[in-house]
C-alpha cells in the first residue's frame, strides 16, 4: 500500500499533529509495568510513573503468569510487559535483517510487529499481545489487510484521496493521499493553510480541497469531510460496521461527501 519511495512534504504541523492523535496511540502514553529479565533473573521491574511496584519477582519463569500476577497486583496500570534480555536484542536484529528496499513501507511495518508474537519471541504484554500494546498503534478499527482493501475500493491507481475534518467551523486536520499508476501511496500532505481557505463548513471545505487539488491536475476520487465526533466514532467503530457509520454520517451530515452532486 505504501510505496517504498512514499514523499511526505509541505505538511502543516498542526493538522499533522491532530492526525497523529486522531489516527494513533502510543504505548508511551500509558502507565506501564516493565521486566526485564536475564534467563530468568530480574534484572529491572518498575512502574513508569516511578510508583512502587507491587509484587515485583526477583525470577521469571512463566513469563505471561508473571504479567497478569503484576497486572491484577497493580491497579492503574494499562499492561505490563515482561522481556527478557537477549531474546529483544535478537528481536531487533530479526526486524531489522527482514527489510528490504523493494518492500512496501506498510507491510514491513506490519511483519515488524508480527514478530512479537512469535511463540519464542521472549517479549510479553498482559493484558492483550504485545503486538497490539508495543510502539505506535493505528487507532483504525481494521486490519491492515481491511484498510488496503478499502483504499483500493475507493480510488483507483493514479487517483487521488482527500480526507478533512473540522471542528468549530476549522479544518482541523486533512490528509491528501495520491496513488500510483501501481495502486500504492506515493505521497501524504496536509492542506496548505497559505493556499486554500482552511474556514468554512464541512461542505465548503471540501469543495475547496477538492478544487485545490483538481487545479494541480489530480483526478480526486474520494472527498470526505468529517466532523471531530463523527471521525471519532467512525474510527472507534468495528469493521463490520464501518458502512453503517459511513452511511448514517452522510445521512445526518457529519459527513460531508465534497464530490456528492
């Protein structure tokens, strides 16, 4: 889906930023556990609000019960994660020796946290698996293999996506997608508040963007403006009910189809 090449530029900092906290969530936010241990010594246990960790081990040796026990003994905590020491070393040196330049940005990524849950990975989180706890998580309610399928449903190769919402009567954040002759991502920018009028309705903004973006000579195939709240439930939503949620934001003019009529 992404384009090993993929361009990223012009980018206003503050719709970026409203993206990123949008569309991602980050294990750094939340109040953790960490162990780590070496062959089963403990070697480091501490709660990363610098609180007392309740129940700590001095030796690990099933390293998911020793999760959950520290998990059920801290209340607050999101998860706890227990590592031992060589097997995250090793775990680098894994991810690291499977890119390759061809390879698509997405599906490194992708087989990046797959890794983790390799039964012999040696990294563990509680609740959930470490893949859906660890590094930056997508904030989408879909797989990756849904979101591929779901771009390639909408614009076809050579198109182009606008994606807007707005908020108190501001774009508040945008995405500008355009594909290759190959279907991929080829480039990400934001709305260029110096050159398009980022005030006005939901209708209107999409009108402007999708004009800005046909005035570069781009074959705009999707326009979407949400509000705030109706982007927020859309993407809290399950996959299975993604469709609903697009058709009643449509409906009721949370959302704003800009290529509509």
């Amino acid at each position: 889906m992404l384009d090993p090449y993929v361009t990223m530029l012009d980018i206003d900092v503050d719709q970026w930023r409203n993206a990123q906290s949008l569309l991602l969530h980050s294990a750094r936010a939340q109040r953790r556990v960490i162990v780590l241990h070496d062959k089963g010594t403990v070697v480091k246990c501490r709660d990363t609000t610098g609180a007392a960790v309740v129940g700590g081990p001095s030796v690990v040796t099933d390293a998911r019960a020793c999760a959950q026990a520290l998990y059920e003994a801290n209340p607050g905590v999101d998860f706890v994660a227990v590592m031992e020491r060589d097997a995250v070393d090793s775990f680098f040196a894994q991810a690291q020796d499977q890119w390759t330049l061809e390879q698509d940005l997405d599906d490194y990524v992708t087989g990046y946290f797959r890794l983790l849950d390799a039964p012999d990975c040696g990294i563990v989180t509680y609740p959930g698996k470490a893949s859906e706890n660890l590094g930056l998580q997508w904030r989408l309610g879909a797989s990756h293999e849904a979101v591929v399928a779901g771009l390639a449903a909408v614009a076809n190769p050579g198109g182009a996506v606008v994606l807007g919402v707005e908020s108190e009567g501001v774009l508040w954040s945008s995405l500008i997608i355009d594909l290759g002759d190959d279907g991929k991502i080829v480039a990400v920018t934001t709305a260029d508040p110096s050159l398009v009028d980022i005030h006005g309705d939901r209708a209107q903004l999409g009108g402007r963007l999708v004009e800005w973006q046909q005035g570069k000579g781009k074959r705009v195939e999707c326009g979407l403006v949400f509000s705030l709240t109706a982007a927020r439930a859309f993407l809290a939503g399950a996959i299975q009910d993604k469709a609903n949620l697009l058709s009643a934001g449509l409906a009721d003019g949370g959302i704003v189809d800009a290529l509509a009529g």
